[in-house]
C-alpha cells in the first residue's frame, strides 16, 4: 500500500502542464497511489486552482501559455498559505540555468522529461513520508539574537520579523541546531533535500546567499572549500 494510502487524509496535488497527455499520465499514477489531485493547463489557471484548494505539492512544468512555469512558482511560493507547499518541476528544459531558476524561487525538486510513472511516485512517496518522519527538536530555536520559529516559518530579530520559504527555513533552522559546526554542502543536500532527489550543489549557495539578504551577513558563516556553519557569536 502506498504512503498515500496510509494516511487518514490523502495528501493534495496540483498537476499543471499544458500537454493533455501528460496531465491525465500524471493523474491517473497518483490517484491510483491515493492522492486527491486537481489539474491545471496553465500558470494562472493553477494559481486560481492553489488559492482554493491549497495544495501540499504541486507538479509544475516550465514551458506553458499565460505564464511560464518559474513565475508561477515564485508567485505560489508568495502566497501565505502555500509557504510550506512542495514544488516539483517536471520539464523538457534540460539546461543548468532553468534548474537555477528553479530552485532560486523555492523549488524541491527537478525532474527532466520524459517522465517515467513509477519512479516518479516512488520519489513523491519518499518526499511525504520524509516530511513526516522529520525528528521533532521542537518548535522554537532562540540563539545569537534570533528567534526561529517552525510553527510559522518566521525569524525574528529585534521588531523585524522575516517569513521564509520552506527550503530556506529548512536550511537555516538545520543549521542553528548545530551552532559553530561545519556541514559541507553534499552534507546540506542530503540532509535538507534528501538523498533520493539530485540537485545542484550551489543550489545550497544560492539558500545561503537568499537567507543572508533577509537576515543579515553575519549569521551564516563560509569557510572556504569547506561549507558553511552558524554563528552564534554575533
């Protein structure tokens, strides 16, 4: 039985594409995995679609009509109740700057065409049943003048307060868990995209350099040829 199946509530997915094919491909796989899915043809049809039916991931790909699939994503990404949402690029776009692209507005995965059905459930498997088994440190770090906090994705300094996006949240509070120690970035992959998705290595620069603009040089430290670490000597 699939990790859909398994749950008292079925996981909800968002399927856009503009191939008809593709789509129905893509919802019969997942519905027979038990998934409730919606679909959508293009980016602000699946913007309307997300803002109702709010979903936990969305299969998105790059090429459509009315908006392209990386706008799309950069404005899911900014809409409040879809902060902690997955997003899936699933593409005929091969090459590294669309990958870049990707993950700069949040992504978590990225996936070239042609799909193929049962690997792809497996990884989306793998994805929530990870999501699930994530050990609990609890729900709020305070440390170096900041105040971390997973029940909303915040982090707050002073009277500022910053919401962050999944990934980047994910990235920072990892870190702050294990102040002053080093994590390499093949380390910072597995540990915050898992070891059954392949992206880029600086897909980790690119989180770093996106959380630094939002909450200062000093907390995220690079040693060079080495990684990065939190400092909680500020």
């Amino acid at each position: 039985m699939s990790a859909a199946k398994n749950s008292q509530q079925l996981h909800r997915v968002l399927v856009v594409d503009d191939d008809p094919d593709i789509v129905e491909l893509l919802q019969y796989n997942l519905e027979k995995e038990g998934y409730d899915v919606r679909t959508a043809s293009d980016g602000r049809k699946a913007l309307d679609t997300a803002r109702t039916f709010v979903p936990e991931l969305v299969l998105l790909d790059i090429m459509m009509p009315q908006l392209d699939g990386i706008e799309t994503g950069r404005q899911l990404r900014n809409l409040p109740d879809l902060r902690q949402t997955f997003i899936l690029y699933l593409t005929a776009r091969s090459e590294e700057y669309s990958e870049v692209a990707a993950f700069e507005i949040g992504a978590d995965d990225y996936i070239t065409k042609p799909i193929k059905p049962r690997a792809l459930m497996s990884r989306i498997n793998a994805l929530f049943r990870r999501e699930a088994q994530k050990a609990d440190p609890g729900d709020k770090i305070e440390i170096g003048g900041l105040t971390i906090n997973r029940l909303n994705y915040t982090v707050t300094t002073g009277d500022k307060t910053v919401v962050l996006p999944k990934k980047e949240f994910e990235l920072l509070f990892f870190l702050a868990l294990s102040p002053n120690k080093v994590f390499g970035r093949e380390e910072l992959l597995q540990k915050i995209w898992g070891v059954d998705i392949y992206v880029l290595e600086r897909t980790v620069d690119v989180h770093i350099r996106k959380l630094r603009e939002k909450i200062g040089e000093t907390y995220i430290k690079t040693l060079k040829g080495v990684g990065y670490m939190f400092n909680d000597e500020v």
